[in-house]
C-alpha cells in the first residue's frame, strides 16, 4: 500500500480520494526536492551550482501541480 492510500480515508468520494492522493504524492515529492536543493544550492565557497536551478525549477512545478489538484 502507498503512503497516499493509507492517508487518504476510503471515506471520500472516488474523485476526492484521487485528489487526496495526488496531493499526498506531490508533497513528498516536494519534500525530497526541496532537501535535495538545501544540500545542492549551498556552497561553502559561493559558487553556483547549475543542478541547483534545475532543483528549483521542479519544485516550482511541483507547487503549480499541487495547486491545480486543489483546484480539481
């Protein structure tokens, strides 16, 4: 069982458990990317990192999927 379904109560309509789901696996996601980029975009020497910006890039997305599915 994923972590989604076991956080989101079989309660729910079809569409809202979906939704719950969605939500849940977007947010661990952005959780890995975000503690990917705290190790990433920091330097002990102040030069940048080009992953870092691809680091950012995803999380943006991330969040702009995660506001869509509340939308939903």
């Amino acid at each position: 069982m994923k972590v989604s379904e076991a956080v989101c109560s079989n309660r729910y309509v079809t569409k809202e458990r979906i939704t719950c789901m969605k939500l849940v696996d977007v947010s661990i996601l952005k959780a890995y990317w975000v503690g990917q980029m705290k190790s990433s975009c920091t330097s002990k020497f102040g030069a940048p990192n080009p992953s870092c910006n691809n680091i950012r890039w995803l999380a943006n997305a991330l969040d702009r999927m995660g506001g869509q599915y509340l939308e939903e």
